[in-house]
C-alpha cells in the first residue's frame, strides 16, 4: 500500500471513525468532502455567548411584562 492510500485510511479510522470497508466504499469526491478542512474556524460555545452577549436579540413585545 503507497504511503498517500495509508495516511488517508489512518485518518478515516482514527478521526472519522470509518471502518476500511466503509473508507474503500466511498467515491472520490465523498472522501474529499470528508477529509477536506473546514473553511471556516468552527463557531465554539464561547464565541458564541459572546456573539449574543454583543448583540442581542430585541425583547419580544407580547413576551414583556
């Protein structure tokens, strides 16, 4: 087995949790979907309480007291 084939079936066991015959299933482009990095950072529970704590939402007007 080539080196590339070995990292990438290390990293759908270990990190995606996918058994080999589900890893040898998968077509290119689920694969790369898969084990391609995110974009964008990943919005955490901190950042977000701080998203709200800076703005937040307008009291709901039959909510009120």
């Amino acid at each position: 087995m080539k080196p590339h084939w070995r990292a990438a079936l290390r990293l759908a066991s270990r990190q995606l949790a996918l058994s080999p015959e589900a890893f040898w299933r998968l077509s290119l482009a689920e694969w790369r979907a898969l084990a391609e990095a995110p974009s964008a950072p990943v919005l955490d529970r901190a950042a977000l309480d701080a998203l709200i704590a800076r703005f937040p939402d307008d009291p709901i007007p039959w909510e009120t007291p």
